[in-house]
C-alpha cells in the first residue's frame, strides 16, 4: 500500500465514522434502533435501502459473473430494481398502515402464529445466505488490498459489521447510508468511465474480440430459465427482504416511503451496468485473473494512489453497510417475532436495546464462522438462492395478508411457504445448471394459495 492510497481510504473512513457516531449518539430506544422511530427522512430511506440491497453482490459479485458470463450479470440489480420499484407502489403503504414491523406480524394477523413463526425462520434462512454472501465479498476485498489469512479477513468482516450498525440500529444505517449512496455511485461511475477509457470507448468494451459473443453479448449466457429466473428471484427476494420493510417502516410518512423504494429501484441497474463495464473490461485485458478479483484489481491497477484508495474504501463500507443491514432485519424478527411476546413487554427499553444488540452480534459472529467453511463460491449465485428462498417463503402470503385478506384459510399459507421453500432447495440442489430454483419454488407456492382462495377460507388442509 502506498500512502496516497492510505490517505484516500482513511479520508472516507474518518468521515464514514464520524457519521456512525453521530448517528449512535441518536439512538434512545428500542424504536430508534430497529426502525428510526419512524421519522427518516426521504435520504435516509433510499440510504438504508441502498446500503442494504446495494452491496458486495451488486458491485464485486456482479463484475465477477461479467467476467464469466458478460451481461447475465445484470440480471440481478435489474430485478432487485423492479422489486423495490413494486415495493414502493404496492407494498409499502399497506405495510405502514397495517402498524406491524415485521412481515412476520402482517402474515401473523392474517393466518395465525403458526404461519408468522413459519415465515420468520425461513425468511431467515435466506437472509442468513444473503449475510453470509457479504462476508465472502468483504473477505476477498480485504484479500485483493492486504496479506490477511482467510481468518482474520473474516473476523474483521463481521466485526466491521457489528461496528457499523449496532450502535446506530435503522437510524445509523439511514445516515450511514446517505454518505454509501454518495460514495458507491461515484466509485462505480468513475470506474465505469476508466474502463470505457482504457477499453476503447463503448463499442471497444463491448465488442472486443477477446470476448466471446455467445457468452458475452447475450443476457441469457447461463440459458434463458436459469437467468430470466435468477431476475425474478431478485424481485420476489428483495420485496421479501426484512431489511427494506425496515427502512420502508421507518419513513416519516407514506410519501416519502414511496419515492425512497422508487428512487433506490431507479438507482440499482446503472450500479449493475458500471460492474459490468469493469468486468468485460478485466476478462478481455486480465482472462487468468480470479473471477471474485475483477473489481477491486481494477480499481487497484488502473486507479491513481488516493482514489484507489478512497474507492477501495467504498466499497468496503458499501459491503459492511449491507450485511450490516440485513442483519439488522434478522435480529428485528428475532426480536419482534420469534422471542416470546411475555418477556419482551416486561423489558425496559434499554434492555430492549441492549438484547437487539446482543441478538445482532451473535448472528454475525455464526455468519462469520460459516464463511471460513467455504460454502460459497460465486458470491452472486449464493445471493441468487438467497433472493430465491426469501421469494418463495414470503411474496405470495405477503401480498395475499396484505390486498387480499379474507380470502385464504391459514393451512395453505403455511403450505405454500413450507413448500416454496423445499422445491426451491430440491431445485438447488438437483437442477441448479438449467433453471434458477425460484422459478418452481415460487410457482409451487403460487399454485398452492391459487387452491386455497379457490376452496375458500374456511377449508383446511
């Protein structure tokens, strides 16, 4: 490391930091932690929602499946951008007015315990991948930039997202994330611009003879079932999310819930499309590199000392604000859903504060033990499931407890979760190289609630 580049990455640092205390020093109660005490204004919105969804997949694991499969890699922040678009349109004010926190508590009102229980687990499970995928990203950028052991990377990982939201809960996440938003849009454009420069403008990078046009001019480069399905996934997963409830919950009014989910949907595609550029660009100049490495050697190759650094340093926070903030969403249904309801009211709300904080970084400390067992590989196909598993578990009982409430008895709620979810691994686990498994898992969740509102509320199973 040279010392322009240090002085970069500790310039964004400082500031980062100093907005994090700041942001801590608000947090008075169990509300302010887990959902802003429902006054964010229209920036922290789309910055908890970006910091979220725009994270080491969107930027590092998009340039990495660039570099293998060229434009497939967009179908991720194109479908996570169509699902936070339709969850400002369609979900977020029925979600606020309905006064619950969690999707948990909406399917809860609507079908029983049982089946918010239900979809609190496995919306974790999912989730839980999602976190894990985060750390994989984080690790290898620390990788790209220093001599860290596998687990010292990790360890710094987690603990950098412990750091990053645990003093400031939804509140630090919507500071926090309007100094992301700021700092990512601008790394991923001047990247982008860089590699249109260097790459011989637009045509130079997209065109190079050295790319394939059967792998990489095509958006169906992994066959149309498996990259259509992947798309759809990010929709169902990111509607799905806890995380993007919270941030919806935590808007100042319906409004400005609205634009932020609008706004941050309009946002994700152009971060998707700079990923790509840097990723065609490095598979075409650098074809023996490491996939996962496309993004953060290019920023380190190609970038002058300090903004190398500051860029570096964008990223990071970019990856530690969006584990950080679907950890936050985990340990809200822990908290609001799956502790026992007799416990909690008894606490004061500084023991609140103190168990959501407890409950965040234990989590993080099980996400950062299962990354050292390598159990992923390309950090997008692991977000690909997660997105999958949250979709087929929570889309079809959300949008039914929410728009269409009377019409379906709670046995086929809990089967169409329970289902959705196992077809999905099945899926995973069987056909993974021909279709995404969203596709028959939400399709099988679908069809089970369709059978539902067709024998009426009152049948069960």
């Amino acid at each position: 490391m040279t010392l322009p580049f240090l002085l970069g990455s500790l310039a964004l640092l400082a500031l980062v930091l100093g907005v994090a205390f700041f942001s801590g020093r608000q947090v008075k109660s169990a509300a302010d932690f887990s959902s802003a005490g429902g006054r964010a204004s229209l920036s922290m919105v789309i910055g908890a929602l970006t910091g979220t969804m725009v994270g080491g997949a969107s930027t590092i694991g998009t340039a990495q499946l660039a570099f293998t499969y060229g434009h497939s890699a967009w179908w991720f922040t194109v479908g996570g951008g169509l699902g936070m678009v339709l969850m400002g349109l369609y979900y977020a004010v029925p979600m606020r007015r309905s006064g619950y926190a969690t999707l948990a508590q909406a399917v809860a009102n609507e079908y029983g315990a049982k089946a918010g229980l239900t979809l609190s687990l496995l919306n974790m499970l999912g989730t839980f991948i999602s976190v894990i995928a985060q750390v994989l990203s984080g690790a290898t950028l620390l990788s790209a930039v220093s001599d860290l052991p596998p687990l010292a990377a990790t360890t710094l990982m987690a603990a950098l997202m412990l750091v990053y939201v645990v003093y400031g809960g939804a509140l630090g996440a919507g500071y926090v994330g309007i100094i992301k938003v700021l700092a990512i849009c601008l790394t991923m454009l001047v990247a982008a611009l860089v590699a249109l420069q260097q790459g011989g403008g637009l045509a130079g990078v997209l065109l190079n003879p050295a790319l394939p046009p059967e792998t990489y001019r095509t958006p169906f480069a992994r066959g149309f079932l498996k990259d259509a399905g992947a798309g759809l996934a990010a929709v169902f997963g990111f509607i799905s999310t806890q995380a993007n409830i919270t941030s919806m919950v935590s808007a100042r009014n319906d409004r400005t819930a609205v634009r932020g989910g609008i706004l941050t949907g309009l946002l994700m595609p152009f971060v998707g499309a700079a990923g790509i550029l840097v990723g065609l660009y490095m598979r075409a100049h650098y074809p023996d590199m490491p996939s996962s490495m496309a993004l953060p050697q290019f920023i380190l190759n190609e970038m002058p000392g300090f903004l190398s650094g500051a860029m570096i340093m964008a990223l990071l926070v970019t990856i530690v604000g969006s584990g950080a903030g679907l950890s936050l969403g985990i340990s809200n249904i822990i908290a609001n859903d799956i502790m026992p309801r007799r416990l909690t009211e008894r606490m004061s709300e500084r023991k609140k504060l103190r168990v959501n904080r407890g409950i965040l970084t234990a989590f993080l400390l099980v996400c950062a033990l299962l990354t050292l067992l390598n159990i992923g590989g390309m950090i997008l196909n692991l977000t690909f499931l997660s997105m999958g598993l949250r979709g087929a578990a929570g889309i079809g009982v959300l949008t039914t407890s929410l728009r269409y409430r009377g019409k379906i008895g709670a046995g086929y709620a809990m089967a169409s979760m329970v289902l959705g979810v196992v077809t999905t691994i099945v899926s995973h686990l069987l056909f993974a190289d021909r279709w995404d498994p969203s596709l028959p898992g939400v399709l099988v969740a679908g069809i089970t609630l369709l059978i539902g509102a067709k024998v009426g509320r009152k049948a069960t199973l």
